[in-house]
C-alpha cells in the first residue's frame, strides 16, 4: 500500500515516468495522476505520511468501503486504526497495514 503525499491510498491511479536515481540516471517509476507526485523507490525517498487521527479515520473508511468490507469489519479495522495511532509514531501506512492485519 503506497499513500501519496497528498493523502490518497495509490491504488492504479498512476502514470509512467523516468527519474534519475543513485542507480541509474534514467529509472522507470511510477507517479500520482491526481496530484503528480512521483514516488523514488531506489533512494528510499518515500515520505511517511503523518495525518491527524480525524484525517488518518477518513483514509481509512475510504479504503474499507473501496475494498467493501462489511459494517462488523469496519467496525473493527476504525478501533485497531485508532488503537495504533494512540500507541505510537507509526506512518499512516503502517498504521492501515498493521489494522488491516489485525482486524481480519
């Protein structure tokens, strides 16, 4: 699970590109449509995301009704993502994957 800098999970909405890299100057990738954002995967240069609870809650509802979890797995992926973020430090996709996991 990839979430752009703009907040949104990056599911297929993507273009093509060529960046230069430490291990290439010219390395396929992959960039946002929506936003452009275009994401350098070689040089471990992803940003972490670190959104409020409020805005970390209305990711991860959009991402159980995009994946049409049930009312009872909502129910439980809302508690383990409010869980995990009063817990500690973790980015926001930490935070979705570790509940997703979780919660199933």
């Amino acid at each position: 699970m990839i979430i752009c800098e703009c907040g949104e999970i990056i599911e297929g909405n993507t273009f093509k590109d060529y960046i230069k890299t430490s291990a290439n100057p010219s390395t396929p990738t992959i960039g946002h449509k929506k936003c452009g954002h275009i994401f350098n995967f070689i040089d471990q240069k992803q940003s972490k995301k670190y959104s409020s609870r409020i805005e970390l809650k209305s990711l991860a509802l959009k991402y159980a009704n995009k994946n049409k979890f049930d009312d009872e797995k909502i129910e439980r992926f809302l508690v383990q993502v409010d869980k995990l973020k009063s817990n500690g430090n973790l980015s926001d996709s930490e935070i979705l994957i570790k509940a997703f996991n979780n919660s199933m």
